[in-house]
C-alpha cells in the first residue's frame, strides 16, 4: 500500500544505528510522527519553534527525521494533501508482539486503520482506540535508542479522552500496563489525571473531560504530544510569526504551557522545561 512507510516514517529508517540499542520499555511511548502538507514549510516553523534540524530518509523526498541535539526525536510526512489524511500528531507505543497488539486492539471494539506493516526494522499498527484517538505501536529497533527519544523528544503525550477510567482500562489492556513485569509501565491516579510511568519517568498521562463530537477538535478526544521549551513566549512568537496559531495558553501544575496550532493546523503543546 502506498500510504504505509508515511505512518512509521522515521521508525524505518535507523540511519545506520546499531542493533544493540536498549530496547523501548514495554508500553511506553516510543516515537511520535507527524502527517504534514509541506514538507519544507514544516521543516521550517518546527526547526524555529523547537529547535530541530532535520535529515532526509530512506522513504524519499517527502519524508523528514527531525533531530535535537543530533540525534532523532521526531518524524514528519507530508503526505495530508496527497492522500487526505488529518494534518496530526501521533504517538506509538513500543510493544514485543505487533500481531499480538492489534489482535487486542480488536477485542476491544477499536479498529485497527493500519497493519501490522513489516519494515526491516520493525512492524507497525496505526490504531483509533474506542472514542477515535489515533495511535500506533512499533515492535522493532528505533532510530537512536529509547533512551535519547525519551532525553530529547517528546516530554510526554497525554490523551485527552470522554472516561480517563475507562481509556486506561483499553490502553492497559491493549498495551499491557501494569502487569507486574519489571519492563513494563506502572499506572497510577494523580491529580484527577491517570499518569503512566516508566521507572520513575512519567511518559503518559490520560485525562477526562473530552467531547467526541465536538466542533473544536481541541475538544475531541486525542493524543496531545507535549515538547520541553526553554521560553515559552519566546517559542509562541515564533510560531506566530510563521503563520502558526496559539489556541491556548496557561501555567498548571506542570508550568507554563502553550498549546499551538501549524500552519497546517497540527495541534501540539510546548511547556517550560524543568530542570533536573
């Protein structure tokens, strides 16, 4: 199928890492992807809002790998137009099995959009859990290790959902978080939030309060991927300035936060970054 290599953009390309990285903590977000109408013009507003640079793929012209700090956090696809895709970020989880994953995907009454796809480094599911949220989960090797996409990507992906109770009873389920192993994700209710960890790292946090049919889909259920930024105002600038939109913006028990909107009209979330 001609869409495949756009939802695991990234993933399939190690470019040239070895293949005795750690593997990715069962469960755990693992890469985050963005669908895109422009590639350059992508490239160019989240090289100056975030700070990446960005290296081309093995899957052609229309692919990018972004990088922070030289190594790889993120992947982009500009491939919306072509193939009517919603202009989205989406999250994937590391799984051991990605037959097993899609299999419990279905049992669950979720669909299953895409997959398993095989790649040489790995088989990926693109996913829409019970109230629409698009998701993936990656079984295979990752471009630089799960260690420095945790250090420099993503600082978390919170769902946004109907029921937190009732979403984390799918994604436990479909994910298997909390099931007592020592390489998997322990779960956790803080804060009127559900918060998912990886050893002492907070990955994921899901929470109530979303509309599924609202008009703003800010409001519907989703993932909302949260990138770590030095100055908030000064990064809500510079996306303003390149045509990007700010939805909203406030300071929670996390810190400052903004959430943002492309030129295409991706949805993502900058929060002031904490020290250490």
């Amino acid at each position: 199928m001609t869409e495949q290599p756009s939802m695991a953009a990234g993933l399939t390309d190690t470019g040239g890492e070895r293949d005795d990285l750690p593997e990715s903590p069962r469960g755990a977000p693992c890469w985050v992807s963005l669908t895109a109408r422009d590639l350059q013009a992508s490239e160019k507003f989240y090289g100056s809002v975030l700070g990446w640079e960005f290296r081309s793929t093995t899957l052609g012209e229309h692919f990018a790998v972004a990088l922070k700090n030289g190594k790889p956090v993120a992947a982009i696809g500009a491939v919306a137009a072509d193939m009517q895709f919603a202009v989205v970020w989406t999250p994937y989880f590391a799984v051991p099995q990605a037959d097993e994953a899609a299999a419990r995907i279905r049992e669950r009454s979720a669909t299953v959009a895409l997959g398993p796809v095989a790649f040489a480094s790995g088989r990926a599911v693109v996913a829409a859990d019970r109230d629409g949220a698009v998701f993936g989960a990656w079984d295979g090797r990752l471009p630089g290790g799960w260690e420095a996409w945790h250090e420099c990507g993503p600082v978390v992906v919170r769902l946004r959902t109907r029921d937190a109770f009732e979403a984390a009873m799918f994604y436990g389920g479909v994910l298997q978080w909390a099931d007592g192993r020592p390489d998997g994700c322990t779960v956790s209710y803080e804060n009127d939030e559900v918060v998912v960890r990886s050893g002492d790292s907070i990955v994921a946090r899901l929470c109530s309060g979303a509309v599924e049919a609202a008009p703003d889909p800010t409001l519907r259920p989703h993932w909302a991927v949260q990138f770590a930024v030095d100055d908030v105002a000064a990064r809500v600038e510079a996306a303003l300035a390149l045509g990007g939109t700010l939805v909203g913006r406030g300071t929670g028990p996390h810190g400052d936060h903004a959430e943002l909107r492309d030129p295409d009209g991706g949805l993502f979330t900058i929060i002031a970054r904490r020290d250490q």
